[in-house]
C-alpha cells in the first residue's frame, strides 16, 4: 500500500524537482512539514516502483557518484546510503575510518572533501565532531549529506524515524511519543525532536539525570508550545505512549568507564513490559541495540526497529534524488 503522506498531513508539496537540488542537507531545522511530506512521497513513490520494478529506478541516477565518507564506526547509515545509491543506478566509493583515508597522515577534513568532490557529484559525511557536516558543507561546490556529526545531528535518521512512525501509525497528530535512554549525547533523539516540534504532539523524555535532554533542545520544545514531560522511570509512561523511541547508553561517548556504568542497564524493555503497553503502540529504536531490548521482544509484531531499518533506504534514496536534482 503506498501512503500518500502530504494527503495523510495535509500539506503541500514543493514543486518537483527544484527543493533541494543542489543543496547540502546538514540540520534537520531544513526541513519543515512541507519539505518532510515532499521526502516521505518520494521514498513511497521508489518503495512502489522497487516492489513493482526496481530496474526502473536504474535510470534515476545513472552515471551519478556518491562518495561516503564515514569516519566513525556505522553499519545501518553507511548500508542503507551504499544500497540507495546502487538501486538509483548510481555508483559508490566508500571510505570506512580514517586509518583508511589520507587523514591518518594528517590531512584535515576539507581538504578531504575537497579532495572526494573531484571525484563525485555528492558526499555523505559522518564525522565525531559537531558542526563538522556544516563546517565542510560551506566549502563545496556539490551537495553534502550529514550522516551524523558527534552528539550534533543525524537529520536524515530523524526523517526515518519520522516517516516509519507514519508508517506504523497512519499519523502523527495527536501521538503521545515517548524517547528514552541517553537523551544527552543521543544526536538521533536531538533531531528527532526537533522535526517533531512541527506536529501536534505530546512528548515525554524519559533517562536518569545525568543523562537528561540538552538544555538547548528543551528549550527548542518550550519555546514551540509542544507539551513535555521528563520522567526517570519508564512504567510511569508504560499505558499511555503511542511510541516508544528507545537509544542505547552510548558508551564512546562518555568521560570514563565509572561515569558510563552509572547509568548502563537502567531501562530495559522485555515481553513482561511490551504485554503493559497500549494494544496499537510501537517500539522503535535506532540500532545498534545491546541489552536494552530483549531479544524475543524482536519479534513482536509491535517491535517496528527492523521496519525502521527497511524505511531508511527508501529515504536516501529520495534524498539523494533530490540533492541532484532529479525528483
């Protein structure tokens, strides 16, 4: 079934083709509903053709190249932007980690994408410092893709996220949504949250105190007229959230081993827990999981994680479509 989002949000769409062609995409602050529904009826325009088709969708970016430049660990993002590229008809180089890239010599980062622009017509980019993507997009000529800088943003994880919520719900108006776990250094849940301060929500921020949303983005959220609440224990949200949006602890990213096993194992959702909550609610997650979900809770038909995976391909593909200019 294909889902016509700007119907379903009743928005209107921008005019084909035009919106972001040869644009960087570095912040989810740029896209607004107008924008996201434009996003979410191409990727549903690829998914139908893909089941129909998929050699149709060769033709879209043939010839075109796509340099993925990831120089922190990832296997979803970099898959899924690869696997996009391939079913457009484009093609790929990939560099995994700096000790694989010129940078382990001691090149900085723009004279690496610099360097990558020669060869392609765009570039994803993940780097671990914050305003990396914006800082490297300012001095290219081709679009850039952010694939997640530091505990910055993730903005194309968050129209995922976005657009399986759709998905799973048929809606996002009125969902009460839940984001757990390590909301400080989660850069998901900070673009998350943002792009759904567009919508008539209801949000709750569920993690231990150490680990509480940046002050900026709660700021964001009051300043928007979103309601929210922060809570420490998740049963107190267990019946009445629509969405469960779960992160792990995100180890690498914090100062030391003690501070870190403050706060590891301190939300775990299992089948006793998934059988308390509302019969239409979805657990998401943006992977990789530990030991924050258990393994049988996998197969739940409310478990959407794997469903979420499936949807980011269809929006980098859409995106990737739209930076150079053709949908």
């Amino acid at each position: 079934m294909v889902l016509q989002a700007s119907a379903l949000l009743n928005v209107a769409t921008p005019e084909r083709n035009k919106w972001l062609k040869g644009k960087s995409i570095v912040a989810i602050s740029q896209f607004d509903p107008s924008g996201t529904a434009y996003t979410f009826d191409v990727a549903e325009e690829y998914r139908e053709i893909f089941a129909d088709n998929r050699r149709r969708l060769k033709e879209i970016l043939f010839a075109f190249q796509l340099a993925n430049l990831f120089f922190e660990p990832s296997t979803r993002t970099s898959s899924s932007f690869a696997s996009a590229m391939f079913a457009l008809g484009g093609d790929v180089i990939s560099i995994n980690g700096v000790t694989y890239s010129s940078m382990e010599k001691g090149e900085d980062l723009i004279h690496t994408v610099l360097t990558e622009q020669e060869y392609v017509d765009a570039i994803v980019l993940r780097h671990k410092d914050v305003g990396s993507a914006a800082k490297a997009a300012g001095r290219l000529g081709i679009p850039l893709i952010n694939g997640g800088d530091g505990e910055g943003e993730h903005p194309t994880q968050a129209l995922l996220d976005l657009y399986t919520i759709l998905r799973e719900q048929k809606r996002i108006n009125g969902l009460t949504i839940t984001l757990i776990g390590d909301l400080k250094r989660g850069r998901t849940v900070h673009s998350l949250t943002e792009l759904l301060l567009s919508y008539d929500v209801r949000l709750n921020f569920v993690a231990p105190e150490v680990s509480r949303m940046p002050v900026h983005i709660i700021e964001k959220v009051k300043a928007s007229g979103v309601p929210y609440q922060e809570y420490t224990d998740l049963h107190e949200v267990q019946k009445t959230t629509d969405v469960f949006y779960m992160t792990r602890v995100q180890k690498e990213r914090f100062d030391s081993e003690e501070e870190y096993n403050k706060v590891k194992g301190l939300y775990r959702i299992d089948m006793a827990f998934m059988a308390g909550i509302k019969s239409d609610a979805k657990l998401m997650h943006p992977l990789p999981c530990l030991d924050e979900i258990a393994r049988e809770v996998d197969v739940h038909p409310n478990a959407a994680y794997f469903r979420q995976v499936g949807n980011g391909k269809f929006i980098r593909m859409a995106l990737l479509a739209m930076v150079l200019g053709q949908a």
